[in-house]
C-alpha cells in the first residue's frame, strides 16, 4: 500500500479531534433537543466531510485505497445506524428527558471511539503476523451475520436489566430522579447517583458489543489501520444529529437488519476467501497458499454494500407494515396534541413542522 504522507496522517486527526471536542463542548454548554433542521445540517456536514475526506484518499493513495475507505465508512455507517436502534431502547427504557439524550450519546460516541481505538490496535497488530486471524474474523463474521438475520429484538429490549445493571443498582445510593445530566447529586443531605451513572454504563458495554461486531467487518475490507480507524470516527460524528433526524424513521427501517446480515455475510465470505488465498495453517491444503480461490475486489465490496442498502432501504418504506406503523405513530401524535402532551421539559413548544402535520392530518380528517 502506498505510505500516506505523514503530515496528512497528522493533519487528519488534528482535524477530526478538535471536531469532536467543539462537538462536545456545545453539547456540554447548551443541553437541549435539535430541531430536525439543525440536525440536519451537521449530518449533511458531516456526510460532506466525509466524502471530501474520500476524495482526498484518492488524490493521496489512488482509487484503490480511496474505495477501501468509502466501502468501510459506509459498512460502518449502516452498522452505526442500527445500532441506533439500541439506543432508543436504551433512552426509553431509562426514560432519559429528551433534552439530555445529546449528553448521552456524545458520551457513548467517545467510549466507542476508545474501544474502536483499541480494538482496531489489537488487530493490527495480530492481522500482521497471524494471517489465520482472517479464518476467525471470517467465521465470527458469519455467525454474526445468522445471529442478526434471526434476532428477534427481545435482547435488546432485555439490555437494560442485565446482572451487572441489576447488581449496580444494589451497590450504588440512587436517586429516583434525574438531576439534568448530572451523573451524582444530593438527596436529604446526602450524595448519591442518579440513574443517568445506569444508562452510561448500558450504553458503554453496548459499544463494547458494537466494537466487537464492527472492527472485523471493516478489516475483511482494509488492513489499513488508518482507514480502518478514519472510517470509524466518520461514521460516528454526526451519528448524535442523526439520532434526532431519523426519529420514527428509525423504526419503519424494518428490513435493515437483514441488510446488515447480507453484507456481514458477504464480507464473512471475503475474509474466509482471503485466508485461503494467503493460507499458512499446515492442516489446510499441507500449508500452502489456496490460489483458485477468488479474491473478491475493494469496487465489488463497494457495489454490493450501496445495493443491499438502497435495496433494504426503499423495500422497506414502501412496505405494507412500514406503512402501517408510519399510521400509528402519527395516530399518536395527534392524540398527545389532543392531550397537551407535545413540549418538552422545559415547557417549550413542540417544533412547528410537527404542529403543521398535524393541522394538515386533521384537516383531512375532517374533509
């Protein structure tokens, strides 16, 4: 692979760093729930950022390497994206107030930046001199990919009352309440947690899980550390915005599990492939290098991951139950109108664009 430039290695994550930390510190300063406008905004920013970061590795490293990154900032992407899924379950199981859910998921952003750190380090590491890794990688890849193809959601559900929270609960002092984001308080004189201390741990063994799943899918695409750790980082800036645009979109999404299935599958496949190809183990083919296996290239990776996607995409909006379940949740914002129940904590009015679909079903309604 051709050497990056050090000094674009470099620039890259002054750049993505101090990014990050303006995220945070805006976040930290002025808690509150984005309109669907200003979220987005940042992840139209950060998509662009994205894409010029691409075209930057293509002038750089040539369209090869440039397609390494693209296919794994995209893989990562869509795996972020359900993992979104999570953590609604995760928000509103702990009935997090809606103005510190950007709070939340900055923090869980920054434990997954760390574990993917980490974990990409580690795999670097042994990739380099244990070619067999990839007989592994390959295999727990497609044991994920069965796993998510037949998961039903009850785990998921189930997160938030695992041993380790059940036995945090007896240790810790909790409050009953929250105390706005704060993690400790005082009650009747005293100190004690407040269950947001609950949710961080929960969302932190959840990016444990999704580091887990992530990192050897995106190298069955790159054996570049950086690309492998940029595409991660891009994948999970703007994933906080992305979690207030999409909204109930996320759970008309129905066939996107299954499309993450295909491609952990797909890329399962390519890693087996690749072992065989650069085979070393002496009870596989006497130790040497499996040649007629096909080596799948980085631009059909690329093509099969967009087309899954869109595919799972578009079948799923235009589902019959997609439909259905775009009909109940507007259903029930009608009747929390009707209730008074549409502001926030604060006692701020609810955004206009969701006044106006109101208005708009109500009117029809009544024609």
């Amino acid at each position: 692979m051709p050497e990056l430039p050090v000094a674009f290695e470099i620039g890259t994550f002054v750049v993505l760093i101090s990014i990050l930390i303006f995220d945070l510190v805006l976040v930290a300063r002025r808690p509150h729930e984005p309109s669907m406008k200003e979220a987005g905004l940042w992840v139209g920013f950060y998509v662009t950022l994205a894409l010029i970061f691409a075209a930057l590795m293509f002038f750089f490293t040539g369209p090869e390497f440039g397609g390494q990154f693209v296919a794994g900032w995209i893989t990562e992407y869509s795996l972020s994206i359900d993992n979104l899924f999570v953590f609604i379950i995760i928000m509103a199981r702990f009935s997090v107030p809606r103005k510190y859910q950007q709070e939340v998921l900055m923090v869980g952003i920054i434990i997954a930046l760390i574990l993917r750190g980490i974990f990409i380090l580690v795999g670097a590491a042994v990739i380099e001199n244990f070619s067999w890794v990839f007989y592994i990688f390959g295999a727990f890849l497609l044991y994920t990919a069965y796993k998510q193809a037949t998961d039903s959601g009850e785990d998921e559900e189930d997160g938030s009352d695992n041993a380790l929270i059940r036995k945090l609960r007896k240790v810790l002092p909790l409050s009953e309440e929250y105390d706005g984001g704060k993690i400790r308080t005082v009650v009747d004189g005293k100190k004690v947690f407040t269950p947001m201390i609950i949710v961080f741990v929960t969302i932190g063994m959840t990016d444990l899980l999704f580091a887990v799943d992530s990192i050897p899918a995106i190298f069955g695409l790159t054996q570049s550390a950086f690309i492998v750790f940029t595409a991660n980082i891009f994948a999970l800036m703007g994933l906080r915005q992305l979690y207030f645009l999409l909204g109930g979109l996320m759970t008309r999404l129905i066939y996107l599990k299954h499309a993450l299935s295909i491609i952990l599958a797909f890329i399962g496949v390519k890693l087996v492939f690749h072992a065989m190809h650069v085979n070393e183990l002496p009870f596989i083919n006497n130790g040497n290098h499996i040649t007629w296996v096909p080596e799948i290239g980085t631009f059909v990776s690329l093509a099969v991951i967009v087309a899954t996607i869109v595919i799972a995409t578009a079948a799923s909006l235009l589902s019959p139950k997609a439909r259905a379940i775009k009909a109940a949740e507007e259903l029930e914002k009608d009747a929390e109108w009707d209730r008074g129940e549409r502001t926030d904590e604060e006692g701020d009015t609810a955004r206009s664009e969701d006044n106006t679909a109101h208005e708009v079903r109500k009117s029809r309604t009544k024609d």
